[in-house]
C-alpha cells in the first residue's frame, strides 16, 4: 500500500510528521512492530531473526512515509541501531 503513495506528497513535509491523514495507518504500522515482537518472546533465534527483519521493514514503510516521529519510536523500543541506513534504502 505504502508503494503506492506518490513520492510528491512528502517532498515538501517540514518536521518529523507524516500527512495528517495517514497518520492512524502510521499508528497502526507502530503497532504492528510491536505485535510482531510480542509474538516471537519465546521463540526460537530464527523466529527472532525473522521477526527483526520484519521489523526493519515497517521501519522503512513509516520511513517512506515521512514518520520520522515513528520511525524513532520503533527503532528505540525495539533496539534498532541502524536507522540511517534503512531510511537510505527506502
């Protein structure tokens, strides 16, 4: 869904906010990190290897939407360190 999103609609965004009216998706996204992560506690390291990646991944969806407020709330909850380079490769 993100994917389809014109690029010319966060170009000239000032701050850490997204579109007002994409901001519940931007909660929703939030919560799916953290659904995600209570999901595999007591799994195996595969299962927590996966569930980071996938993590990572809702990092750069809120990237590409401009949630920078997101962003750093996801990646500080669930440890992620390399917020720059999943925002570049977005």
């Amino acid at each position: 869904v993100v994917e389809c999103f014109p690029v010319q609609w966060f170009s000239s965004l000032k701050g850490q906010q997204t579109l007002p009216q994409l901001e519940n998706f931007c909660r929703y996204l939030k919560h799916l990190a953290s659904s995600l992560y209570r999901s595999c506690v007591a799994g195996s390291d595969v299962e927590k290897r996966n569930v980071r990646d996938h993590i990572k991944e809702v990092v750069r969806l809120l990237g590409r939407l401009n949630a920078l407020d997101h962003v750093i709330a996801v990646a500080s909850e669930h440890g992620i360190k390399d917020i720059k380079t999943l925002l570049e490769n977005k």
